[in-house]
C-alpha cells in the first residue's frame, strides 16, 4: 500500500513473508523512518488488545489490506503527534528522573504516545538501554540536537527493540 493509507485497526499481510497481522500502532523515529506496528494474526493471546512486546514492526509499502476481514470495526487515522516539540530534546521522565534525549514515538490503538528516550553518555555508562514513556511523564529540560543534524536523503530509523540501545537497532 502507498505510504500514508495504512489505518489502524486494519488486517494487513506483508507482501514479502505472507506474516498477517492486526494494525496496532505506528513508530516515528527522529530520523526519518515511520514504521507500522502490526500484532501477528497467528499469535496466542486473550484479545487483540493484549499488551506485550511481540508486535512486528513493518514498512508500511510491504504492506497489503485483507481484503475478506472487517476492516471497519476498530479502524482509526494515525493522528501524528507533534513530533518537533520533542524529536531532539533532551528530556526528563518527572517519575523516575530518567533522562535521555527523545529520538522515538509510538503512537497506538491502545491509547497515549509514548516517546523513546536514548541516554546521554559523559564518562561512565548507567544504562545502555534506550526508555519508552508516556507524554505526560515527559519534561523538556533543553534542546541537545537538531533533527536536520541527524537526518540524511534517504530516512534513517530503527527497529523496535525495547531492550537495545539506539546503536544496535540502527537500519
């Protein structure tokens, strides 16, 4: 499908490994890349809205509607967050103080964005591991970085790993 058609809470099959799943959501990254979160059809669970990490993460043109499925029942637009408020900054969860600079945003049938923040490394390394947090936990502190610095000509991204640093999920 073209780019920008795909709607959540559609049944969709990748054009490339025939994987049909259940549109849940939609990843932004700083760099460029947008990519569709799709809940596997074949995948055990109580309900469509079950919560766990094992979504696929697909490009959005591989992407084809199933046609024999109801696709009107949960069908909702992507509303797109406002990214430029956060892509770049650096940021602070007002819960637990964790700080990082955003480069990430889900936006999901399930509910609030979530925004992904990757932390700042001086001398010693806490935590390697990048934070995905509600909208509302998030304070601005400053801008660290432009998001023209870190963009190229052909979008850059990640795939969806919640448990690795920004530099193991490079595309």
């Amino acid at each position: 499908m073209e780019k920008g058609t795909c709607k959540m809470g559609w049944f969709v099959r990748s054009k490339i490994n025939q994987q049909e799943g259940f549109v849940v959501g939609k990843i932004y990254w700083m760099f460029g890349c947008e990519k569709i979160l799709i809940k596997p059809l074949d995948r055990k669970a109580n309900s469509i809205f079950d919560l766990s990490p094992n979504e696929e993460v697909v490009s959005e043109e591989y992407l084809e509607i199933i046609s024999d499925k109801d696709n009107t029942t949960y069908e909702k637009d992507f509303v797109t967050p406002n990214l430029n408020k956060y892509f770049g900054m650096l940021c602070r969860d007002k819960v637990s103080g964790y700080e990082g600079v955003c480069i990430g945003c889900t936006t999901t049938l399930y509910g609030t964005d979530a925004y992904c923040l990757e932390p700042i490394f001086k001398k010693k390394r806490n935590s390697t591991k990048i934070r995905w947090f509600d909208v509302g936990r998030l304070e601005i502190i400053r801008r660290q970085v432009e998001v023209v610095d870190v963009t190229d000509k052909k979008p850059g991204g990640c795939a969806l790993n919640m448990d690795q640093t920004l530099s193991m999920n490079l595309c």
